[in-house]
DNA sequence: GCCGTTTTCGGCCCGACTGTTTTCAGTCG
C-alpha cells in the first residue's frame, strides 16, 4: 500500500460523505489529508515500519491511526462499512463534470439511478426531464459531461500545456485592451502534470477582453461566459481559463489564481487570525484596501517573506516563511553545462561541434558529450574502436573553442544483471560517465534495485540517468527500493539525474525531493538529441524547484573544474 | 476531522457563473 492508494481511500471517503452531506468541514478534511499525503516525498509505509510518525499538515490522531490501519492491513474497516451504505456506481455519477454530490443525490432518490449505466438509459428515456431543478439545459450539460468522461482526458504534460497556454497569450497580447497578463494555476506552480490552463489579465475594459477570449480560433466550446471570468474547451480538449482584474488587483490575484487551494486556504485563515480578509481583489482590513498590487505586497502585509510558486502546496512553505527561513531555488542562471546529450556519433541529429555551439550560445560553459554504449545497438552504440575517434574529435575542438570545454562522456548502459557495458580499463578515459537502464524493464522490484545499486558502487559510474525510468504514456517508473538506491548513491558519491525530458522527468520533484533530504546530489539534465532541444532544461529546473533545491545541490551549477572534481570524489 | 500568538471548543476561505424554483443553491476553482 502506497501514497497513493491510502490517498485515493481517503479521496472516496470524502465523496461519499458529501454524497451523504455530512459535515462539510470533516469531508475537506479528508480532501485536504489526501492531498497533502500524494505531496509526501517519502513513503508513508516506511513511516509505520519505523514507527517514526512525523507531523504532516491536515492529519491529526484520527487519520494517523486510519493511515497505519491501512498500511497494516492493506484495508480500512471505517471505508468498507461506508462504501456499503451506498452503491458503488454513485461515485462515478460524481465524477461527471457538472454533477456534484446533491445532483448525484437527488437522481438516485427520485430516480433510483445508481451508475453511469444507469443514468444514461434515464436520459434516454427522457425521465430527467420535470424533475426538481432539472431542465433541457442541465440535462445537456450532464450529457456533455459524460461524453467527456468518457474520452477519460487525462492531464497533460507541463510541455504540453505551455504549448496550449502560449497559443493563447499570443492571441491576447495582441489587444491593445489586454494591459498585461500571466500565467496562473498548475502551470505557473510548474506542476509536471497539468489539467486546464488558467490565464490572468489586467485590463479597464473586461467585456472587451472575455469577447475576444472566447473567440479565439482554437476554442471549440464556451463553459461558461461571465463579465470576468470565462472558461474555454480547446479543439484539442484543454480546458482554459481566464479572468480580467484591474491593476490594483493584480497581485491578490495572481496570488488567489495560481493556489494551489489548500495554499490559499491556510493564507486565508493566517490574515483572519490578523484581523485581515484575503480575496482575489486585495487584502482588506474592514472594508479597507490595504495591499494587492503585487504578491510581494501581499505576503509582506501577512509578515512572510515571498513564497515561490512552485512551493505553495501547503507542505510547510508557509510556516517557514513565517520565520524568514525558505530556501534559495535554483534557477536558470544557476546552470552551466548540460552533462547528458547525445550526437551523430550514436543516435543524435548533430555533430557534437554543432551541439556544443549552441550549448555555448545557450550561456553554458561545458557539455559532457554522452552517446550511447555498445550494447544499445537501437541507439548505434560506440563501439569501443570507435571511442578514440571521438576523443580525438572532442580534443581537437576543444583546442579550437574558448571559454567552452567538451566533455567527453558516455551514456553506458546496465545489462540485465547489473554489469557495465565497457569495461573498467574503457571507462576510466571518459571524463563524464552516465549510467543508464535502457532494456529489462520488467524484471522484479529486487532485481532492478540490485542492476542500479552495482551501477553506483562501480567506482567509474558518476551519474545514474533517468534512474526510475518513466516514459510519460509508454511506461510507468518501474519499482524499485528507493531508499535502498539513496543510501547506496551517498556512500559512493553517485549522482542522480533529473532527467528533463519533457515525457520523462525523471527522477520526479517528489523523488528529487527525497534525495536531497538524504544528501545526495543531483545533476540538471536534457538527454538533448538535437541542439534545439537544450531549451527543454527548463522543466528539469521546474522539477528541482518543486523539491525545493538549491543551486548547492545540483552540481552542474559547478564550474568546469569544480564540476570534474566532484564526480571524482 | 483538524487545529490553536483570541484556543482543547468552536470555529473552519472566498467569490464567479449557471440554471432555475426569479432569489439562490449547486458547482467549480
């Protein structure tokens, strides 16, 4: 029993309680725990097993020990006898955009509907139709809704939704109405995974923005039209919101737009307890307008100082903002090489002078050059009678280029058993080596644990890369000893990569998160297979920000020397 | 069910839009 599972049950519970319309603020407590236990970094199993059990926000005595029951007995007896009180069909009925518990409610008491089956043959027999509060449009709307259920659309990439989200800035930017405007929601907090996109505008004339808003070329349905706030389905399905404040608002805003909402939540009751209201137009002291041009104004106003928005996730941001005591985030400046990209000599689409220019006109000053090894024959793999024709190459460039150095490196690969593909005698001439699972995929939790724990304590192997390797759509991460990995990677002084490939992403910010909190160092990758994809570094760096590291923590922000020093420790 | 610089009881974030019963409950973020 994972994170995950022990949140999903409490994520039911909180439905079927609203289904039962019991008391609300004991259903957003099961919300809000299961949400705070999906942003644990670690394991909630492992906290039982040691009997450790930290504070962790939203979960008092009650949950704690409903949480060890679970993980216990892989069950929760309060959960089995609430599931029986009503058929299970009910929760998808809840599921359906536009339906909410009382509609779900009401439907199975008037109509005795109890799953989606079931609700779909009532509106096809037209029964909907006269009962209390539901009219042609509600029943519309439910059918839309189902119909998108049903297409089951999942959450997109980061890469994805920036995409979606920048089609439409384009379009807004260019109203001379539209007087500035920002990203906000998951996107802005750099989520890997996002659901809609949310658009904040500053502008005197609303009406004239949510027109053009809505009528923007790729806008296939309108949700809902207001006089400041609109909602957009995509043709390509993304949902996109926006809204209109005025300049004096903008920061509140912002704040209120971007959340995340157990975020704004705890804000929120932090300016009660002093005597102040937060909304998305201001803070407000009576009725008095006291701060909401800037978030920075805001949180100054609340005596904390500025909260990253890739930290507002109510897991202990605000507390230590209280007390002035946030760490630095990385950022993009901080970086000065990319130590995982491949070139035509494997399966890359330039030369490595090719991908080192622009690595340098990129403001890198180093590039570790890391094809793939022999065994990787899909990849063209070097063999090593290929490897001193590369190293020649790399060190003829390197007399050529100033203020830039190659580096020579490898992406090795780790057999089934755990061996490297070239041997000690090739390896201790690469300067960068990069150890990688790229076949076997399928083998045990015990298994793939042992290939990557021989990779670290082979004295020549410097960086694990895509250590848990997830491919976003293809391939879930496969199961292994996490712990196990961190404690072997800080005793041989391994780094591990966050691989900042869009459909990867890997390690992820929880488990990036994880490695720092054990003292590992982690290195900022792209696995660029072509010089244009340098740029995708970015959501390496919103991964690290969202584990809350620091540029001491990732060791490409080293120089050169300091760099290689490091790795040979 | 959680939580505490008004505390161990009595509170619990706040507002926009929709559809409908035309004043407001339901849903959403």
């Amino acid at each position: 029993m994972g994170n995950f599972e022990v949140a999903k049950i409490f994520r039911d519970i909180a439905k079927i309680l609203e289904i039962k319309e019991d008391n609300p603020f004991r259903i957003r407590a099961y919300e809000r725990a299961a949400q705070n236990i999906e942003g644990l970094s670690e394991d909630l199993e492992e906290y039982v097993r040691k009997d450790t059990f930290p504070k962790i926000p939203g979960i008092g005595k009650d949950l704690e020990n409903k949480i060890k029951e679970i993980i216990n007995t892989g069950r929760l007896k309060f959960y089995e006898d609430l599931k029986k009180t009503l058929p299970q069909g009910l929760l998808d009925i809840g599921n359906i955009p536009s339906v909410g518990p009382k509609t779900t409610k009401l439907l199975y008491e008037k109509l005795k509907i109890k799953s989606l089956t079931d609700l779909e043959k009532a509106i096809a027999k037209n029964k909907l139709q006269g009962i209390f509060g539901i009219k042609e449009k509600t029943i519309e709307n439910i059918q839309k809704g189902i119909a998108l259920l049903k297409r089951g659309k999942e959450r997109m990439t980061l890469a994805q939704a920036m995409a979606v989200a920048e089609e439409f800035q384009d379009a807004l930017k260019k109203l001379s109405e539209v007087k500035k405007m920002a990203f906000a929601g998951s996107l802005r907090r750099q989520k890997e995974t996002v659901r809609d996109v949310d658009i904040l505008v500053i502008s005197d004339k609303p009406s004239k923005v949510m027109s053009a808003f809505i009528r923007i070329p790729s806008v296939k349905d309108i949700l809902a039209e207001g006089a400041t706030k609109s909602s957009v389905r995509t043709k390509s399905d993304v949902q996109v919101d926006c809204r209109v404040v005025e300049s004096k608002s903008f920061g509140a805003a912002l704040l209120y737009f971007t959340g995340s909402k157990n975020f704004n939540i705890k804000l929120r009751q932090l300016a009660i307890r002093k005597g102040l209201k937060i909304n998305e137009y201001g803070v407000f002291r009576k009725n008095t307008f006291v701060a909401g041009r800037t978030e920075e104004e805001i949180f100054k106003k609340l005596g904390m100082v500025y909260i990253e928005p890739e930290m507002r996730e109510d897991t202990g941001e605000i507390e230590l903002a209280l007390k002035n005591e946030l760490p630095k985030l990385i950022a993009t400046k901080d970086l000065k090489g990319d130590l995982h990209v491949h070139s035509s000599w494997s399966d890359g689409n330039n030369s490595i002078e090719e991908m080192a220019q622009a690595a340098k006109e990129f403001g890198y000053s180093y590039i570790a050059i890391t094809d793939h090894s022999q065994s990787l024959r899909v990849a063209s793999g070097l063999k090593v009678a290929d490897l001193k024709k590369k190293k020649q190459e790399i060190e003829k460039l390197n007399k050529r280029l100033k203020n830039f150095r190659v580096l020579y490196g490898t992406e090795v690969d780790i057999d089934s058993d755990g061996k490297i593909d070239y041997k000690d005698s090739v390896l201790k001439e690469f300067d960068i080596v990069v150890a990688a699972i790229h076949t076997g995929f399928k083998q045990t939790k015990a298994q793939l644990t042992r290939r990557l724990v021989a990779a670290c304590k082979n004295k020549y192997v410097q960086i694990l890369a895509h250590p848990t390797g997830r491919l976003w759509g293809v391939r879930d991460p496969y199961d292994i000893d996490f712990e196990e990995l961190l404690k072997v990677a800080r005793d041989t002084n391994t780094h591990l990569e966050i691989n900042a490939f869009p459909d990867r992403l890997d390690l992820n910010d929880l488990h990036a998160r994880r490695a720092r909190e054990s003292g590992v160092k982690l290195v900022i990758s792209t696995d660029a297979h072509e010089t244009s994809q340098l740029s995708v570094v970015q959501f390496g760096l919103a991964v690290a920000r969202r584990a809350w590291l620091r540029k001491e923590d990732v060791i490409n922000t080293l120089s050169c020397e300091a760099l290689l020093k490091e790795v040979r420790k």
